[in-house]
C-alpha cells in the first residue's frame, strides 16, 4: 500500500475530525449516563462499534485478516483501557467538563514515567521539568486537602494513568499489527469483559438515549480513525499541539451547555500541564 506524502492541510482536517468527534462524545457520554450505568453505555459502545468498524474491517480483509499471535497482550491492553474509560465516564457526571480533559492531559506525564519503569527509557532534565510542570498542573487544578479530596478529580486522574498505560502496551502491539486488527479486538475483549456487569445494571434505553449512545460508538470508533490517517500525512510532534486546542474548547462547552464556570486555578493548571507537554515535544 501507498503511503501518503506529507500534508499539512491534510493532516489539520483530520485533526479537525479528531477535535469535533471528541468534543461530540464528551457531551454524549454525560447525556447517554443520564438514564444509564456506565457499565451499559460501555458495553452498548462495544457492541454497536463492531457494526461501524466493519465496512474498515471488511476493506482489510475481513474476519481472517484479524488474526493475530499476540491475543494475551491484545486482552491486557484492552483490561487496561476498559478500567481507564469507565474512569473517564464517570468522571463526566462528578466534575466539570474542563477539569476531566485538563486532567486526561496529564497521560503523556504518566506515559514517560511507564516507559522509564516498563520499557527501559531515559529520562533526562528537560523530561523531568516537563513531568513536573504537569503535576504542578494537576496539583493547581485538583487543590487537594486533606479536610475535601473530590472523588471525581481521583477518578479522573486514575483514568489518565490508565490510558497511559494503555498507550505503552498498544506501543507494542502497532509493530505486528494494524490499527484495524488493534481496534477490533479492542470491541471483543471489551464487550466481553463488559457484558456481565451491563446485565445486572440492564435498562432498557429510550429512543433518545439510544440516539446519544450510538453516537458515542460513532465517536469512539471513528475519533481514533481520524487520528491514524492524520498521522500519515504529519508527525506526532505536529499534531499534539493540534490537540491541546480540545481543552479550551471543553470548557467553552461545558460554560455553553451546562453553565460551567472554569475558575484561575483550572486556566493555571492547564497552562502548566500543556507547557510540561510541549517542552516534552519540543525536546524530541
């Protein structure tokens, strides 16, 4: 297959695919968990995300062509990421929009930290500076006390790390196999460790919820899509910054939609955690 050349422009419309699919699904997944568990809305997203992934599938080569040697890995990876997204989600109905993508923008801190301890990388002044900038960030932004620890702030947080770790072990898996192959069994494992869990929450949704539940498997199948083929047009330096624009455009939705203030220690702890990840950038 051809690679496809560089292209700024491209890559900018994919990145734009990215942000507004991401946006989407952080409004949709606060509605869809208005009448449903987390454990549902997961599972729902799993079962209907086979039913969009497949024309992708199908262009691959079909059901054959997912075969793979590294299934063990596939499933902890996959045990990793569902932890983290059920963190992520419930996350959405404890704290504000803002401080849940601020915080997510912590996982490229988390990410070094677990290269260093898992894969063997090192770490040098500038990487040290920039994990310290990010702490700084959450620390600014979470302002913990002992007398008020907010639950939702934890979880968010534990969701971060938990992508990072998910981001390392997927690392690994992108040398053997695609983007296709790593999403589909994302749907598998996930749908299958979710369904036990959904079936005691079971409820059956209305039409409205089932309207904002598939366009968080839309989201959650196609958000990443639109992030692989930017990729191929521009480097991973390129594109982090693009993303760092989702965090104030969070907060302007979640102050549009649900009337959330976004307070000078939230803007001071964004503003360190994306200097943290953009010195990181800058160094590679």
């Amino acid at each position: 297959m051809q690679t496809p050349l560089a292209s700024l422009p491209r890559a900018a419309l994919w990145m734009s695919g990215w942000l507004f699919l991401m946006l989407v699904i952080t409004v949709a997944g606060r509605e869809a968990m208005r009448e449903l568990n987390v454990f549902q809305v997961m599972e729902l997203r799993a079962l209907i995300g086979f039913v969009l992934l497949w024309p992708l599938v199908h262009a691959a080569g079909g059901l054959r062509a997912m075969g793979t040697a590294r299934l063990g890995q596939h499933v902890l990876r996959n045990m990793v990421h569902y932890a983290a997204q059920y963190c992520w989600l419930a996350a959405l109905l404890l704290i504000p929009l803002a401080q849940v993508v601020a915080i997510e923008f912590t996982m490229p801190i988390w990410s070094a930290l677990l290269a260093v301890a898992l894969l063997g990388e090192r770490m040098d002044r500038t990487r040290w500076i920039a994990i310290a900038l990010g702490l700084a960030g959450v620390v600014a932004i979470v302002r913990p006390s002992a007398a008020a620890i907010d639950l939702g702030q934890v979880i968010a947080l534990v969701s971060a790390i938990g992508f990072a770790g998910s981001v390392v072990l997927v690392k690994s898996l992108t040398r053997t196999d695609a983007a296709v192959k790593i999403s589909f069994w994302m749907l598998v494992v996930q749908s299958i460790i979710g369904l036990p869990p959904a079936l005691q929450a079971w409820v059956w949704p209305s039409p409205g919820v089932w309207a904002w539940t598939t366009v968080v498997s839309f989201c959650g199948v196609y958000a990443h899509y639109c992030l692989a083929r930017a990729m191929q047009h521009a480097p991973a330096t390129v594109l982090v910054p693009m993303d760092f624009v989702r965090v104030p455009l969070t907060a302007a939705l979640g102050w549009a939609i649900y009337g959330e203030d976004v307070d000078i220690f939230t803007v001071a702890g964004v503003v360190l955690i994306l200097a943290g990840n953009l010195l990181n950038l800058r160094r590679r």
